[in-house]
C-alpha cells in the first residue's frame, strides 16, 4: 500500500512558546514519535516565519492516521491554529490529469 504526503503548519500557542524558551526541547523528536507511532515517517521539520511557527513534510498512511496526527497535537493544547493539507506527486498529478481528461466531457456546466 502506498503513502501519503502531507503539509503540516501550525502556529503554537503564548503557552507553549514560553514553555519552549524556559525548557528548550527538541519538537522534532517529538514529532517523529507521534508520526511514526501513526506507521508514517516524519520528513522534514522546519520553524518559519510568517503565519506558522512550524511546517512539516510528513508521509502518512492515509487521510485517517493523517488526521489523527493532526488531532493528538492539537488536543495537546500547544497550537492556536494549524492546517493540513494534501500533497500529490508529480506521478500521482499525471493520473489526476489523465482522469479529468477523461472525464471532462461528461460534465455539463450549470449556465449551459
């Protein structure tokens, strides 16, 4: 059965940053735990500025171990906000391609 990747950001609470900066702790590790735990792979880690404190490249066996992930965080009530969203590769976007083409001429738009 083949993976799933997943973008992951979430912006972490007042708390949970004053937490971070008077015990420093590697969010990585922790991460990789609850991932892997799920049967997927923690890929990459990285903190950002702008609207996320963290962006996360994860490979998830599936919507449902992918949304239990992002549930267990945020019932941690560390994040004040997150966002998970679905990749495609490459590969998988041509057959998404090849399906629409196929498809496209039996939809009929609303104004015609």
């Amino acid at each position: 059965k083949s993976m799933s990747y997943y973008l992951y950001q979430l912006s972490y609470s007042a708390e949970a940053v004053k937490a971070m900066i008077a015990n420093p702790s590697d969010r990585k590790a922790a991460a990789s735990k609850l991932v892997e735990g799920l049967g997927g792979k923690l890929h990459h880690l990285f903190f950002a500025f702008g609207k996320y404190d963290v962006v996360c490249l994860v490979e998830a066996d599936g919507d449902k171990a992918a949304a239990a992930g992002a549930m267990a965080v945020a019932a941690s009530g560390t994040v004040s906000s997150f966002v998970t969203t679905k990749l495609f590769t490459a590969e998988e976007a041509m057959d998404i391609m090849k399906m629409a083409g196929k498809s496209s001429g039996s939809y009929k738009p609303p104004m015609n």
